[in-house]
C-alpha cells in the first residue's frame, strides 16, 4: 500500500517491455482439457470440485477464515445450478402446460413476453 501511494517517477518505470505471454490462456487451456468430457463427466468434476471446497472450508473453519475459498464455492455452486437448471425446466414446463390444459379455440398462440395474465400463467391460476 505504501508503495502505490507514491507517484511513479521516471527511475521507476519499467525498463524493459513486458515479455509477450507463452502459451495459451487459462481460459483457452481449459477449453483444451475439458473439451473431450461428456455432460455427465463435467458435472461429475464440478461436484467433485465442489466437495474439496466444502471439505477444505471445514477445516479452515477450526482455523480460520478463508474467503478465497468461500467465494469460489459460491461461484461453483452457481455454475452447478446453472448447468442443471435446463435439466429442471423441461419437465416443469411441461407440467405446468399439461396442468393448464388446451387453450381454446381461436386463443392465439402463447409467443414472446405476453403479460395480460390471461390463460398465460404457469401456475394454473389464471391470474
């Protein structure tokens, strides 16, 4: 902190170019190495992943705190969500269209963002 306090002077700037980076991105490096897995097998790391996490936070727990280490068990577990949320919605949806019934003749089709709550709900109510 003490040193970025200070203005940079001309002594201090670098002297040399910064070295071009070598090699591939994290990003692209794990595009690289997980590209070959399944679904299943993404999810399967992604839990595997997830439980280290929770397993390393319950002995930190008795130590200490580790926000590092909170943070991407949050991101982790939003990733999860986000990855099977799509498994969920199908058959909710068709739950809750196969609850509604048919829409009756000459009702035209449900498309894009209607917000009459006219025979629109998904929750059967009709309000």
């Amino acid at each position: 902190m003490l040193e970025q306090s200070y203005d940079i002077m001309p002594e201090d700037e670098p002297r040399f170019d910064p070295l071009p980076p070598e090699g591939p991105s994290h990003e692209q490096h794990a595009a690289m190495l997980y590209s070959s897995f399944s679904r299943e097998e993404k999810l399967a790391l992604l839990d595997q992943k997830i439980e280290m996490l929770k397993a390393r936070l319950e002995l930190k727990n008795k130590i200490g705190n580790d926000p590092i280490a909170t943070r991407l068990l949050d991101e982790l577990d939003a990733t999860r969500k986000a990855m099977t949320e799509a498994d969920l919605a199908g058959p909710m949806k068709a739950a809750a269209t196969a609850s509604r019934g048919e829409d009756p003749d000459g009702l035209p089709p449900l498309g894009g963002n209607r917000l009459t709550g006219k025979g629109g709900s998904s929750t059967g109510s009709g309000s």
